[in-house]
C-alpha cells in the first residue's frame, strides 16, 4: 500500500469497518486523508502509513482488510 501511495498522485478511497476514507495527495509534499468531516494533514505517507487512525489501527495494519478500493 506504502508504495503505491508514493507512486500515485490520485485520491485513494477505501472502506473499512463501516467508514469511508479518502486519501488525498496534493502533491509530494502534503497528504491529506479524510474521513466524513475529520481531515488530517501529513507531508508524507509514513505516518499515514503508521498512525493508528483507522478504529485504532495503522493502515499498514488493515491493508489487506480494505474493501471498496478505488484510484480517482
């Protein structure tokens, strides 16, 4: 996932357990990832990747339990 996030300068959407999450590159420097109103602002994707933001966990750690996966 890490890797595709910095190969990509496309939103990023996916669900899990219930929620809708947006990842938002405005460019390689500023990262935003959404979910309803919640906004945060990253300047890279490791913490996007780390923080345990999704109900708890780290992106790194639910990867492969994402559903609803698309690149706009």
């Amino acid at each position: 996932m890490k890797a595709e996030l910095e190969s990509r300068l496309h939103d990023v959407m996916f669900d899990y357990k219930g929620d809708h999450y947006v990842i938002v590159p405005e460019n390689r420097r500023d990262w935003y990832v959404c979910c309803g109103e919640d906004i945060k602002h990253y300047t890279s994707v490791d913490p996007i990747m780390n923080e345990k933001i999704y109900h708890g966990k780290s992106l790194a750690e639910i990867a492969d339990k994402l559903y609803n996966i698309e690149y706009a």
